[in-house]
C-alpha cells in the first residue's frame, strides 16, 4: 500500500501544496485516492490512540480516512466518521479548510494526522473545544521534524511542541497533556475542564 507522498515527486508534491496553500484549498483529490489511510503506519497510530477513549463514547473521528479507529475503540462506542470526502454512508463531509466545523454531539473527537493540513489551526481548535469536551489530536511538530520538508508532505503549517501546547490553551482547553507517541509524532490529549480523579 502507498501514499500520496510515496507516489508523486517530492517537488511536485511540494508545488502542489504550495499553489494550493496560495488560496488556502484542500488537497481534495489526495484525499481521493482509494487507498488514502490504508497504511499500516496509520493503523498502528490509530491503534494507540484509541487507549485514550472510553467505552460507551460516542467518537468523533475527525479526517477519518478508512476508519482504522472504528474497529480498535473500547465496547460500546459509537463510532462517528468525519472526512473532507465521503468514506461510507455515514461520513459527515467536511472540508475544514473551507466549512464550519459541524454541529454534533460527540463525548470525545481524536483528530490523527488532520492538524498539518489545516491553515487556520487556531480557529480549528476554538471550533473543537466548543463542539468537544475531550480529544485527541496528533501533530508533527517543527522541533521533532527539523529538516523535513513539509511542504512535499502536503503540510501547511509548522508549530512547534509548546507553540501547538499554548495554542490548545489559548482555545479554551483547561487541561492539556503531551504524550509522547513516536520521536517525530506527538499526540496531545486535551480535555475543557481538568479530568477527575
């Protein structure tokens, strides 16, 4: 299985990206691809994020891709699919670049590689918190991935760890927590109010 970045060109990729960034437009037809989060990279991040969940949530999974983390939550879950594209009949289709992030009624959203594409992270993270009492969202920030180029991964944007951290805390979120997931691959698990004992 393969990905956008493994089958084009670093510098198309790169151009791609870039004229796309010019007016702030989705990816769409990466996303596209049939194959698009079939990775097993991406099974295995799914996989250990769905320890943060609870059973019985119901689970927001934001840029679902092919659903990997349906079938790892806890007993009980009700699963919630969302993409910029359709995934199955149940997809809630939003571009985010673009849309207003939906109104739904989720107890926990985990948003796994979806903050590099976004260009306006902050507004994201305002809209989240008010949709969201706790997520999960991964990022890769600037300081574990120094020299990588992200514009040929389709990244827009480039925060650090504590730029990232201090924008979750400026949004609203009361707790938020660093866990360290791969060298180059944090998750951060925020919640609106501090979690009980």
């Amino acid at each position: 299985m393969s990905d956008w970045a493994e089958r084009n060109d670093p510098e198309e990729r790169r151009r791609a990206t870039m004229a796309a960034a010019k007016t702030r437009t989705t990816l769409i037809d990466r996303w596209s691809q049939e194959d698009v989060g079939k990775l097993e990279i991406w099974a295995e991040r799914a996989r250990a994020a769905a320890l943060h969940a609870r059973p019985g949530m119901r689970v927001l999974d934001i840029g679902c891709g092919a659903m990997a983390l349906e079938g790892m939550l806890p007993e009980g879950c009700t699963y919630l699919p969302m993409d910029c594209v359709a995934r199955d009949d149940r997809t809630i289709i939003r571009d985010l670049n673009r849309e207003p992030f939906p109104e739904i009624e989720a107890d926990m959203a985990f948003g796994l590689g979806v903050l590099e594409y976004l260009y306006d992270v902050p507004r994201f993270l305002r809209r989240l918190r008010k949709a969201v009492p706790r997520a999960l969202l991964s990022y890769h920030p600037l300081d574990c991935n120094i020299g990588r180029d992200r514009w040929s991964l389709g990244w827009v944007n480039a925060l650090n760890s504590a730029e990232l951290a201090a924008l979750l805390r400026h949004a609203g979120f009361k707790s938020v927590e660093v866990v360290p997931y791969k060298p180059k691959l944090l998750f951060y698990l925020v919640e609106r109010a501090p979690a009980n004992p």
